[in-house]
C-alpha cells in the first residue's frame, strides 16, 4: 500500500511547519505519525514585509536546528497555503493581506541563504493536503484507501487520496484535487463552504450580531434560526461533494479545519446528502504537521492520477 523507503530508520526526523495567516505551527516527526514533544506556535506578521516574514521562517528553523533532533534530521517540509509552486518553492500569493510581500520569492533559496542546511531538502505542500494526508494515514482515514479530504475556514481546501496520496487527475477529480473553484449554484466553493460563506448565511438570516464562533455557541443553546444555517450548510455540503464522492469512487469523506468543530450542528444533513461516511479528523493541529512530513518519509511525493 504504501511507498515507505525500507532503508528508512526510525530515528529520522523531520522539521515540519504547518503555516497560517496569523501563525506558524512546528515540531519534529518521527515516522509512523509520531510528533515529538508538543508542536510550537509562533505568530507571524503574515501582511509584513518580505524581510520579516521569512526571517520568522528562519528563526523557527534555527531553534529546531539547536535541539537534540538534529543529528537524525533527513529534512524540511511546510505545508503552504496557495496559490503556491510547490515543486520549485516559490510563493504564489498576491491580492489578499496573507504573504503578499513573498510572492515571487523561491522559499527554499531563501531559506537556505539564512541557515546552514547543507544538503538537507526543503520540501513543499498545499496545507489542506497536508492535512488530508496526515488524517489519511494516521487518523480518521487509516481504514479507507479512496478519500476525499475537505478543509473548511478560510476557505474551502481539498485532498483526493488513494491509498494516502493524493492524485489530481480522473474520474471524479477536479483539476489539481481544488474544489475551492468549482461552481455550487453559481457561486465559488470557495465562498460557500468557507468561515465568510457561513458568515453570509447568517446574515441572510438576519443573525447579524454574531460571529460564526458565536453563532455555533447560540445553535447548541437552542436558537432555532442559528441552527438552520448549520443545517442548510451541511445539506448543500453533501449535495455539492457526492458527486465527487460517487465519480471518483470515495469510501468516506474527511471534513477538516477550523468549521468542522461544528460538525455535531451540520453533521447530521451533511451525511444524509452523501452516499458515503463523513469523518471529523482525529489528530488535530497534528494532521498537517504529518501529512507535511511524509513528503520525506515517502516515496514519490509528486502528484500523480488515480
């Protein structure tokens, strides 16, 4: 099933970053989805200039460098929000306030002219895969060989998986596995299954004092219009992802980030809609951090069709 390299030791280690906008997750992994010790959080001016962007990459790198780990290091893997080359390492984004000063930049040249890296890689992945893949192989989608992952915040990441990793051509799949473009009545995935998307839902309901956190507190406490936007979201939710889920032929779908925390709200019309299981992730803020990591605890990390 998997591409593990057999001449892999269990000593190696892996610095994996998990970058958002306003924070940069970390930790070493060991391979089998062992995170050592407890991840680190550093906040990051991700509107800031170049400089001090990657500087705070930098200095994350440097204090994992200075730790006990290092001599069983076998490399550097981030998962990245895109648009983003994730082969050549260069930062795509442009037009929102989250790494705009890096676009353009290669990554990994930069990194490697502030730290002594020698011949260690420097890998990169979408963060909505990163996380699909660490709760495929060592989460929620350990028992399924055919997934679909979906990241619900910002805005709406995805992941097609076979046998934990991810594939970006047919039947069933959307062009690079990126539902966030896809059209649902007219409009972006993107802006319907997203943090703003649920936002708009709830203004529509004329809920216009609360944010979708302070939404989902009302919705279990028992307001009634609150919990019918949750609801009509997991409807819609299933509607637009069972047919992905019946061309590509998924055995369950994998329902992460920050909204999944009220799947206990849109959960129950979400499976009603989908013909196969949908699955909270298991790991946590650890999901991305594996699935990050096993760029270099397995073979072929390249995209390839199912």
């Amino acid at each position: 099933m998997c591409a593990h390299d057999a001449k892999l030791s269990l000593s190696a280690r892996v610095i994996a970053l998990d970058v958002g906008g306003t924070s940069v997750k970390s930790a070493w992994v060991a391979p089998g989805g062992r995170v050592i010790g407890e991840p680190a959080i550093t906040p990051i001016d991700s509107s800031g200039e170049s400089e001090g962007i990657l500087g705070t990459f930098a200095q994350i790198l440097s204090t994992h460098l200075g730790q006990a780990q290092t001599s069983n290091a076998i490399g550097v893997a981030l998962g990245f929000p895109g648009p983003f080359d994730y082969g050549a390492g260069i930062c795509l984004i442009e037009g929102v306030e989250k790494y705009g000063a890096i676009y353009g930049v290669n990554m990994r040249d930069a990194l490697r002219a502030k730290l002594d890296l020698g011949d260690l890689p420097i890998l990169f992945r979408n963060d909505a895969e990163a996380a699909a893949v660490g709760e495929a192989r060592y989460g929620a989608g350990s028992n399924y060989r055919r997934l679909i992952g979906v990241t619900l915040g910002t805005g709406c990441g995805s992941a097609f998986l076979v046998d934990g990793m991810p594939v970006t051509s047919g039947p069933g799949v959307p062009p690079n596995g990126w539902l966030y473009p896809v059209l649902f009545r007219g409009m972006r995935a993107d802006d319907v299954f997203s943090r703003r998307g649920l936002a708009a839902r709830l203004r529509a309901a004329s809920i216009t004092e609360l944010k979708v956190k302070e939404a989902m507190g009302a919705a279990r406490a028992g307001d009634v219009t609150a919990r019918q936007v949750f609801e009509a979201f997991g409807a819609d939710l299933g509607t637009f992802l069972n047919s992905f889920a019946v061309a590509f032929a998924a055995e369950a779908v994998l329902v992460l980030g920050r909204i999944a925390s009220a799947i206990d709200l849109f959960g129950p019309p979400l499976r009603q809609a989908l013909c196969v299981p949908a699955l909270p992730g298991e790991r946590g803020p650890a999901a991305a951090l594996l699935g990050a990591a096993d760029l270099l605890f397995f073979h072929s990390p390249d995209r390839r069709s199912s």
